[in-house]
C-alpha cells in the first residue's frame, strides 16, 4: 500500500518541515487535504476504495521528508498521482496536517 515512500532519497528523507508545529500551517494543511485528497483517502483520511489509511503507522511513521517527497512524485502504478504541480509550500502543509493524524 505504501510502495514509494521507502524509495526517497536520503537528501529528501532527512529534510526537515518548515511548517511544523505552526498553527496557520496545520489549518491550511487540513484546508489543502479537504480540496486535494480527502476524494481519495476519505474526510477522515482512514482511505477509501483502495487508497491507503494515512493514519496507518506506515504513513504516520514516514519522515516529513519522505512524504513531501512522495506527494511530488506520486506512485502511478498503485494509483497516487503526483502532486508536483502543487506548490512545494502547500505540500509541506499538507504534511503538516498528515503528521497530526492518529
């Protein structure tokens, strides 16, 4: 289900959220996730039809890097398109509302 985050190279897997921790970020975040993902993986982000449970521990225990990195690159094959047209800022705020999910 999470095939891809693994595949983040180590220059994208250490890189540190700039968001995290600010409270206009995580709103924003959760605004972004409501507009560009929730289709998918549900309001409450547990997945729907074959789209993955962000709260899984194989979500919510990859680095911010590693899924600033996947939301970029995507994973066509398993149905997760690539969000590179999305502003870098806005995917790190995504992450910051993935990141406080459980």
């Amino acid at each position: 289900v999470y095939k891809g985050i693994p595949d983040a190279p180590a220059n994208a897997r250490y890189r540190k959220n700039p968001y995290e921790g600010q409270p206009n970020a995580l709103a924003a975040g959760e605004k972004l996730f409501r507009q560009h993902c929730a289709e998918c993986h549900g309001d409450d982000a547990r997945g729907a039809h074959r789209s993955a449970n962000l709260r899984d521990p194989g979500v919510q225990n990859a680095t911010p890097g590693e899924l600033v990195w996947f939301l970029r690159n995507g994973n066509l094959a398993a149905g997760m398109p690539s969000w590179s047209g999305l502003p870098e800022q806005r995917r790190w705020q995504i992450v910051t509302y993935l990141k406080t999910l459980d």
